[in-house]
C-alpha cells in the first residue's frame, strides 16, 4: 500500500459494516498473522485513522482500499482495488 514511515501497519481477522470506511475488528497480533490463511492488514495514520487495507488471502493482495479524508476528518474519497486489479473511484 505505502512505505511511509508514519504509516502503522494493523492486523485483523474481519470487517464490519456496509459503509465506507469499513471498520477492521478483531484485531491480531502481527505473530498471529503467519499461520493464517486469511487477514486484513489495515493501514493507520498516527491517530489511529484508517487510511486503507489490504485483504491477504494466502500471501497475496484480494482486495484494497485506499481512503482520503477532507480537512474535517470526513471521507472524501475511496479507491477500490479487486481480486481482478479492476480500480474503483468513488468520491463523497
């Protein structure tokens, strides 16, 4: 997603919800990624805001989100990356 130094790297099993953002639950330690087939890995700022996630699905990328936020903190856009690599723009 990014190599940003500022960037905090989270480990979930799931989401939850319907709309954008999505929020990551159940939150893994980055031990208990390895023996998993299955994870989301979600990308913070160092306010805890989520700014995109990868779905890994046997040590490759599913699916990915990237999100930007207006000066309020609202989102102002998502894009949307699937399985096929097919992007989505979606703007608020």
């Amino acid at each position: 997603m990014t190599d940003d130094a500022n960037i905090i790297r989270r480990y979930f099993t799931t989401y939850s919800g319907v709309k954008l953002p999505f929020k990551l639950v159940s939150e893994l330690g980055a031990h208990e990624i390895r023996n998993r087939n299955t994870f989301f890995q979600g990308h913070f700022d160092a306010d805890g805001v989520l700014l995109g996630f990868q779905k890994m699905v046997y040590g490759e990328v599913e699916l990915e989100h990237k999100y930007t936020y207006d000066a309020s903190g609202k989102l102002k856009q998502a894009e949307i990356t699937d399985a096929d690599g097919e992007v989505s723009h979606l703007s608020f």
